[in-house]
C-alpha cells in the first residue's frame, strides 16, 4: 500500500507539472530506499551514503587514474604527508573549505568525529573500521593542521579519509539539536549540495552550493525518489519522469530484452561488490551450511537475473586483482549437489529455517531460485520473508535469520574492507561468525605493507570463512548497469559504485 501511494504521489508531482519547462537544471534519480540515517557517524548503507556524499566533503575524494583504478584527490585537505611506515599523517587543511553556515572547517571537527565515531555509546556500526586510530596522540595541530596518529600501519588508511566515517562533524549542532541535527531546518554540511527537503519513504531534495569552495554544482537540484519497486521506477524513467537508472530501477524482467532507443546510453561497469548468501552460525550447524552452499548453482542464477554479473564462489571480488583466488572463485567447482546431499546427512536438522531479503524484486528473484533450488537438491524447505530495507537492518542487527541474501561493496578499495567484515568483534558480523585465529590473521595482513605476505594471509583466511567453516556462500561479482538519457552528462561512477553529482550536468 504504501509502495502504491509512493507511486502515486510521484506520478502526480510529474502530472501537475508537466506543462511546464523541461527542467534542465534538476536531475531525477531514484535511491530505491528511504536512507537508515544522515548522521554520517551512524551510517551503514549505500542509500544514505549516496545523499551523504552530496552533501559532505572530507580530506580527500575518491577519484579514477587513467587505468581506471580507484585513486583520491584532495577536496578538504589540499596536501598532506605519509610517514614512512604508514602509521602517521599529517593533512593541511584549504583555509576556503567552510560549512553551509559560513564557519571554517578545521581540524578539531575531525578530531571530534573520530572520538564520536569510537565512542560506544555513539553504537557507530563501522566504528571498527577507525579502531586503528590512536586517539591519544590524534591531534589538531593548529585550525589548518591535522595529525593522525594510528595504532599500526596501515596501507590502505589514505583512502579511509575519502570515506563517509571520517568526515568531521559539528559538535557545536549536535549538542544543540541532539538525533535531529540531521533534519533539513538543521542539518548545515559542507559540500557542494545542501539538504533542502527530506520527505520521509517518498523524496530527499538537494540544492546547490553558489559558493562551495571546489567550485559551484552544475546542476541547482538534485531529487533523490525512493521506490524500492524496480518496474514502477523504470517506467518513470520510460515516462520521463527519471533521467536515469541504475541496477536498483531496473527488472531483469525489461534487461533480458532491453535495447537502449536512440536518446539512450547503456552503460556496464564491473563493481568491487559481492553478493553472498549468510548464514546465521549460532542457529545453522556447519553441516547444513555446507549442503546448503554446495547446492548453489550460481552461473544459473546469474543467467536468470540477466544483468552481466559475474558468477563467483569468492568473497574477495576479482577487482582487487591481487588478492583475487581464481581457484576459490570457480562456480563450477563450488557446485557440488552429492556433497550437499552427504553434508545434509550430517546435519542437524531445525524445525524451521527462515530466509529473509529486502524488499526488491532482484532479492525475491534470487531468493525464490535458492527456496527451489534447496527444496529440489536437498528436499529442505525454507520459509521467506520479504523486509522492508530498515526493518531488514534492524532485523540483522538485533535478531539475525538463519539465512539472508545481503551484498558488499567495497568502502575504499583493499580487501581489508571485505575481510574485516567477519571479525568477531564486527558489529555488521550478521552471520556471528567468531573464530580467534581469523580474526588474528586478518589483522595481521591489515598492517603489512608487503603484497605478496598480505596476498598469502588473506587467502588462508578466505579458505577458513568459505570452506572450513562456511561461513557465508558468495553468488556473484556485481555489474552495475546504468540506462541514462544522453542529454545527462559528467556522470561518472566509479567501481565502488559511488556518484558524485556535482559534475553532472543536462542539455536539451
């Protein structure tokens, strides 16, 4: 019902205005689902980090070379300098970067995000992520300068400051507003959009930024709509009522047989993103979660989703092509339904196995495969249960099912950002997964700078977590694909699928 009056409502918006201009200046995309949060200390999920990074900057962006390999340049931070072991950085600050209100950023409002980010009683969900940083000797050098001091090396921390977590905050709001410093009438951020509306489960509407100090927007508004529906989002692309699509908005159902029209571009970028199955392992014994995994036929679920994804039995996706173990990805050799069958023999059976999703068609397409898939190989029935996007967080934060269909995309580009994920102390660990000597390894590799000492640890800790232990069943390597009009241009996604649409621009 409520999906019915989204519809409508947008609909309506379109109809009441279509006898006016085209508008040229706005650019209409769906996020699919109402974000978790906009407090970017909190933030979990692709659907509030791709409002938050519209409207925040940090020290650094995320960037492409020429090779198309995921690089940063400088946004708040205009320079800085990495100690030779890689455990301390030192960023200087452009004296221009200032908030929406017109008070600079300093190095402090970094100091005081990361302290709010580690801090308990913030329950910050990726608040291991900056568990490296040495609070103690972290410092604001000056208004300009800020130090970083980490516990031990980290190679891959420089990418970290073009993530959300590490952007700085304003304690001074905070403290003021309290959990409704996120609302628009409060919320001042610094990047080149501000938040103007936030109709909750039907539109975020963004404005732009004259002075942003990197250089005013293109565009003067960007309306992000929220429907989770895949068809009715891409008929209002069909309709004109969106400028483009991305995977979220479209059903395999049209991708099968789309052709792109002669105002149309059809765009396919490989993601570092894998999409796995998780098993809850306090509630699924080893051997069920075995049976379970072997009877996963994943080149036949990527050719029913029709979306180029790239079948793999790995985690670690193979566009950290270092660390990527072809041998572990082979579906073919995944596959296995007589082992299944012997695993299931040594099960414990329990009297119900829940299998949850969120509420896309995508999700209950691959779900609905891997319920008859199951049913058929190993005669095992699970029951489905279909959440809307925050219910599902929610659901696997507090009470995680036996089974659920989740992905992961890379937050910077390492594989420390996919290995970590399991640790035992992880609070996104849905699957509850705890083992002393994986969490020691995976640490371990996080501090080394050699590759190839990196490249054999996490490769013994890959075996542990998909074959000694079965902890999770990845399915596939996603692909986005993206269908936008060719009057958009500037629009650059990189392979952590983050927009940036400051440089977006549209043309009659």
């Amino acid at each position: 019902m409520k999906a019915l009056l989204r519809l409508a409502l947008i609909a309506l918006l379109f109809l009441t205005s279509c006898s006016r201009a085209p508008e040229l200046d706005t650019l209409r995309l769906n996020l699919a689902h109402e974000p978790a949060t906009l407090d970017w200390n909190k933030a979990s999920d692709a659907f509030s980090f791709d409002v938050i990074s519209n409207i925040m900057v940090g020290l650094t962006r995320y960037a492409q070379d020429s090779s198309g390999a995921i690089t940063v340049e400088p946004m708040l931070a205009k320079s800085w300098q990495i100690s030779p072991n890689q455990d301390s950085y030192i960023f200087h600050l452009d004296q221009r970067a200032k908030w929406h209100d017109g008070v600079p950023v300093t190095a402090q409002q970094f100091v005081d995000s990361f302290r709010r980010t580690l801090d308990p009683s913030t329950a910050a969900p990726y608040a291991e992520l900056l568990s490296m940083i040495d609070l103690q000797q972290t410092k604001a050098v000056d208004a300009q300068t800020l130090y970083i001091k980490l516990k031990k090396p980290a190679p891959y921390f420089i990418y970290l400051t073009a993530y959300g977590l590490t952007l700085p905050i304003r304690q001074d709001l905070i403290a003021k507003y309290g959990d409704a410093w996120t609302k628009p009438e409060n919320m001042v951020a610094n990047g080149p959009y501000r938040l103007a509306k936030w109709q909750h489960e039907y539109k975020i509407e963004l404005t732009r930024v004259d002075d942003f100090f990197k250089g005013a927007a293109k565009l003067k508004r960007i309306k992000f709509f929220m429907l989770p529906e895949q068809s009715q989002a891409f008929t209002l692309y069909r309709n004109h009522q969106l400028d483009f699509v991305d995977g979220r908005s479209l059903p395999s159902s049209e991708l099968r047989a789309f052709k792109p029209a002669n105002d149309e571009v059809l765009l396919r970028l490989p993601l570092l993103r894998s999409t796995y199955v998780g098993f809850n392992n306090k509630t699924l014994d080893l051997h069920l979660r075995k049976a379970l995994s072997y009877s996963i036929d994943r080149r036949a679920i990527t050719q029913i989703l029709q979306r180029g994804y790239q079948p793999s039995a790995s985690w670690i996706p193979s566009g950290l092509l270092r660390y990527y173990h072809a041998d572990l990805a082979d579906p073919d050799a995944a596959y296995n339904p007589e082992l299944a069958r012997a695993e299931l023999k040594l099960a414990q059976m329990p009297k119900q196995i829940i299998f949850a999703f969120p509420s896309t068609e995508e999700a209950r397409l691959i779900s609905e495969t891997l319920q008859a898939v199951w049913r058929r190989e190993l005669g095992i029935t699970v029951e489905l249960r279909s959440m809307e996007w925050k219910v599902y967080l929610s659901t696997l934060d507090t009470s995680p099912p036996d089974i659920f269909r989740l992905n992961w995309t890379a937050d910077y580009p390492d594989p420390d950002t996919f290995m970590q994920l399991f640790m035992t102390h992880n609070p996104i660990n849905y699957p509850r997964f705890t083992n002393a000597h994986y969490d020691e390894i995976v640490s371990r590799a996080a501090a080394m700078a050699d590759s190839a000492a990196r490249e054999k640890l996490y490769r013994e800790a890959e075996t542990m977590l998909l074959k000694d232990y079965c902890v999770v069943a990845p399915v596939f390597t996603n692909t986005q694909t993206i269908v936008a009009r060719k009057e958009i241009s500037g629009l650059v996604i990189n392979s952590m699928d983050i927009v940036f649409l400051d440089k977006v621009s549209k043309h009659e």
